[in-house]
C-alpha cells in the first residue's frame, strides 16, 4: 500500500464490546454495587480501550496535512495584516454601512418632529456649520464627502455627537431627494424673533432692510428670496408661517442663506407694517406684475430710504398696498410681462444698494 494512501486513510474509533471478552457479571461482582460506586464517584476517567475491528462506530475524515494547514495559516495572517494597514484611526474614515439604515434621530416622534429639521446640499450644512453648529443632532454622509468635511466631523468627535457614514441611497431615503449632496443634517429648528425684539434689538441702525414675504408657500420660491436677501445683507425675514424656513427645499434653494438673516414672525401683518412705521421704516411694496388699477411706480424713479420693509407678494393683497408707502412694479414686455418673484427681488434689492 502507498505511503499517501495510508496517510489519508480515514481514523476510526473503536469500543470494546463486553460479550466478546468473556467475562461474566459474577467475575466483577454485583452490578448493583457497580451503580452506588458510579453515583458515589465524582469523576470518572476513560480507560484506555484496545481496539477491536468488529466493534466500528464512527469514521471521521482524516486531519489536514502539515502543508494544507501552514498554507491556510499563511491566507490568514496576510488577511489579518492587510486589515490591519487598512484601519485608520481617523474618525471620518469609517466604513460604509451596508445594513439598512433607519433614522437614528428619533424623527417620527411627535417631539422631535416639532423641533429637529432636515438640511442637506453642500452649502447649506457648510451655513449651518458655521453659524449654528450648536443646533446639530447627527450627521449622515457619503464616504466620498467625508474629506471635505474633516472639520466638520473633528467636531462631532469631540463634542460626542453622532455621525453615519452611509450609502447613497440610504440618504435618498432620507431625505426623500436626490438632491441632497451626499450630506445630511438633523438640527434643531430656528427660533424666530416677534417683531418687537428685532425691533428693539435693530430699530437703532441708521440702515436696515427687512423683507415681509407675504403668503409665499412655495419651497423654492422661498429659498430663492432668501438666498437674494443674504446676498445684499438684508437682515430679517418676516413670514406669518416662519416653519417655512425649516423646509429641507428652501434651506437647499437657498444655499446656506438661511442661516445668515433673522426670521421674524407676524400674525398680523398690517399691524407689523405700521410698527415699521413708527420706527422710521420705509414701506415699499414690490407686485408681482403691473396691474393698471393699481398706482405704481417704475423702479428707476423710486428713491429709497436707508430703512426699508419690503413687502413681496405672491398673490396681491390690496390691504397691504394701501400700507405702503411706494408701490413700484418692473416693466416687462409681450414676450414676458413678469419675472419670477425671487428674480425681482434681486433686482430690487441691487437698486436700493446703488
């Protein structure tokens, strides 16, 4: 027989049997006695049994060799010290999630829903980042973004906060867009200001501009006003809903300018209009088309005050005209008669700065 076909013949195991080896029960003693000495003794050692071909009970397949067992010794130390030069201790460097992620946020709680948001894109984290980093919750991100906000999750760590590097897609389930940049941030929702704390706090400044957006409900168009005002540095927002703001839309739209103005909230406001008023605000009125039976003004004859309230309509409100002070239009023509209402914002705004 051949050297390695004996090696790899199979082991087997063998028990003695008890009726081949003649011996009788009388030869041992009683069996009853045998049972108290097995219950009295704690601990019973296994005889060596020699083996008998006729008594087989189980074969098992033979070990490997000394050669299959290094070669798989040496797959599994080359793993293990691949995985280790790829561990990286920097906190930004963690491995996607390949199991479904769920938000850890808490958000279909009543609670948190009333007080924590959603801003994703680029800017708008960057925005948050720098002016409230205090109102992040928890960060979601893709691996590809983690470099370019190293800074950002060097906080995180260290103020012990939470942060997920995750899949594409799992943001998009998120926050139910594709637009979102590959970052996601739960925060806490912005406080807004009564008119009369802005006031108290700005009414001094020899210059000031505050836009009152009246019934503007349009997530983008409402992102598209507010990146306009952070450009020219207008400093509050007054809204009669000011949770419009906290729209993951309008925060996008608006490019992290959200961030930059003051959100002031009015229940009334023709009441807010005359508070203006009272503290030397210019009331201008900007329609969002011309309208023959209303008076207005071309914007090139109009001559603003260093401080303004500009009220911007998305429907007209005839109770509101008759607050104000100008009432002024921009001239279109047949091709289009009107631009959209952030656009004409814009050009508004960059005629009261000249």
């Amino acid at each position: 027989m051949n050297a390695d076909t004996e090696k790899n013949k199979p082991t087997i195991f063998y028990a003695k049997n008890n009726e081949s080896s003649g011996a009788s029960r009388s030869k041992h003693g009683n069996s009853n006695a045998k049972k108290d000495k097995r219950k009295n003794e704690p601990f019973q050692s296994k005889s060596k049994v020699k083996p008998d071909h006729n008594d087989r009970i189980e074969t098992f397949k033979p070990r490997a060799s000394k050669s299959s067992f290094s070669k798989q010794h040496s797959v599994e130390s080359k793993q293990s010290r691949y995985k280790s030069s790829n561990d990286n201790t920097s906190p930004w460097q963690k491995k996607v999630r390949d199991n479904e992620q769920l938000p850890t946020f808490g958000y279909d709680e009543y609670s948190q829903r009333k007080e924590e948001t959603i801003v994703y894109s680029e800017n708008s984290c960057k925005a948050v980042f720098k002016h409230r980093r205090t109102a992040i919750v928890k960060l979601f991100i893709i691996q590809e973004m983690t470099y370019q906000f190293r800074e950002l999750i060097t906080w995180l760590v260290k103020q012990r906060l939470g942060y997920d590097v995750v899949s594409n897609e799992q943001i998009t389930k998120l926050t139910q867009t594709a637009h979102h940049g590959g970052i996601c941030l739960i925060i806490k929702k912005h406080i807004p200001l009564m008119l009369l704390n802005y006031l108290q706090a700005n009414g001094d400044k020899i210059e000031d501009c505050v836009l009152a957006i009246d019934d503007v409900n349009n997530p983008h168009n409402l992102g598209g006003l507010i990146r306009s005002a952070a450009f020219y540095e207008v400093n509050g927002v007054m809204l009669r809903q000011t949770s419009l703001l906290d729209s993951g839309a309008a925060m996008r739209v608006a490019e992290g300018g959200i961030e930059a103005v003051e959100s002031i909230k009015s229940d009334d406001f023709m009441a807010s209009l005359d508070l203006f008023k009272q503290h030397g605000y210019q009331v201008v009125a900007l329609l969002p088309c011309q309208v023959k039976s209303i008076t207005s003004t071309d914007l090139r004859q109009v001559k603003f005050a260093k401080k303004v309230a500009l009220v911007i309509f998305q429907q007209i409100n005839m109770k509101l005209i008759s607050c104000a002070d100008v009432v002024i239009h921009l001239q279109g023509n047949d091709n289009m008669p009107a631009l959209n209402i952030s656009v004409a914002t814009g050009i508004v705004l960059n005629a009261m700065q000249n």
